[in-house]
C-alpha cells in the first residue's frame, strides 16, 4: 500500500499538450531551446524510410496508418519536450509538517534514449518540507511528464530530485527508480525481469543515515 496515493491518471486524460516557453526550462537545466511542437511530418517520412530499409513495402495495406500511428505514438511518449514539469510545483501550501513525505510506486513509462525502447518501472520520491508542502499528486505529474522524454534513467532520477529541490526548496529529498529497460530484455544480452534501481538522495538523506534509513523502512513496508 502506497502511503499516500497519487493521482496518476495513467497519463490518458491528461493528452492536452501545454506548450511552455523555453526559458522557464533553462531555468532549471540549461538545455538548449527546443522546437515547441512534435513535427508529425517529418516522423511520418522517416517511419516510411525506415520500413524500405529494413526491406518493406511501405504502400502495402497493413502498413499504410503505420507512419502516422507512430507519428502519434512519438508525439505522446515525448510529449514531455515541450512540457516544463516544473510548473506542478509552482503552487506550495504553508505546513508545519517536518517529517518525511513519500509517495510511493510511481508508474512510469520512458523512453531508453540508446535505442528508443521503452523502459518503465515505478518511482518512489521523497522529500522533508522546509515550512511549504506540494499536492501529492503534483510528484506523479513532475515524474510522469520527466519520463516523457528520451531518457536514461540515471538522469529521470535527477531529474525529479532536482525539480523538488529547486521549487520547494526542501532540506532532504530522496528519488529512487526501478524499472526494466526493453533495449535489456528484448535484444542484446536479452535478460527479461532484471531491474535496474537508481537513487539520489539529497540532504539529510544523504548526510544522515538514520534518516535514510527511516526513508528506505516508509519505502520497503
Ligand atoms: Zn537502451
């Protein structure tokens, strides 16, 4: 049981694409400016170049929607591109509340940026309010839209790490991410059901064991 259930929505109702200024990102990573839209087209022309490369025929009948199914499907898994997570975060209440928040079994799918395969798993993020809280739910939309990127996953935990310590501010912030990688366990060494964790833990998470350790007890119960 999750101690405190996000409201994850599973990431179909919430298909409005937001399109958000370029500077509110680099704000908080430097990246370089981004074209604000997926460009369908130029998707649908490779799609169709890539299925004559590997030997279809890309006029015959079952693959004629293909480009423009996988046009789609791109534009969705990286819809995060043109998303600032950051914004979930903008709105903060005035807690007391000093203990640790966790929420717990995040799901998540993303995108392997070497392979482009999905990898998907579930995350945990914490953190310890310094006087200001965020809506639960707010964690599961900051990871669902990081994932929706290419991705490593090394970087997806940062990532959400970063966000929170940025915009709350907190003193300790902890992410842990499990998930089994598709480029792992359908090609190459082909090994289904390994997982790969990653973590990052910041403050007194990092600084004071018994404190991580109260956070891997809220984690593993
Ligand atoms: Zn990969």
């Amino acid at each position: 049981m999750p101690l405190a259930l996000p409201d994850t929505g599973s990431g179909e109702s919430e298909v409005n694409l937001q399109c958000v200024s370029m500077t509110t990102e680099s704000a908080v990573r430097s990246e370089p400016a981004r074209p604000t839209q997926t460009d369908l087209e130029s998707i649908r022309d490779a799609v169709r170049t890539i299925l004559k490369a590997v030997g279809e025929d890309p006029n015959r009948d079952g693959l004629l929607d293909t480009p423009s199914r996988v046009a789609k499907m791109y534009a969705e898994m990286f819809r995060g591109l043109h998303l600032d997570p950051g914004r979930h975060l903008e709105v903060t209440f005035e807690e007391n509340y000093d203990e640790i928040v966790l929420v717990r079994d995040i799901e998540f799918t993303s995108m392997c940026e070497h392979h482009l395969l999905p990898f998907r798993g579930v995350a945990h993020v914490a953190y310890i309010p310094d006087g200001r809280v965020t809506g639960l739910s707010k964690l599961a939309r900051v990871v669902e839209e990081v994932s929706r990127r290419p991705q490593v996953q090394e970087r997806l935990t940062q990532t959400v790490a970063d966000l929170i310590e940025d915009r709350l501010g907190s003193s300790a912030v902890g992410v842990i991410v499990k998930a089994e990688h598709s480029c792992m366990s359908i090609r190459g060494i082909r090994k289904p059901g390994s997982m790969t964790v990653t973590s990052t833990m910041r403050g007194s998470f990092r600084t004071d064991p018994v404190s991580r350790a109260q956070l891997m007890s809220l984690i593993n119960h």
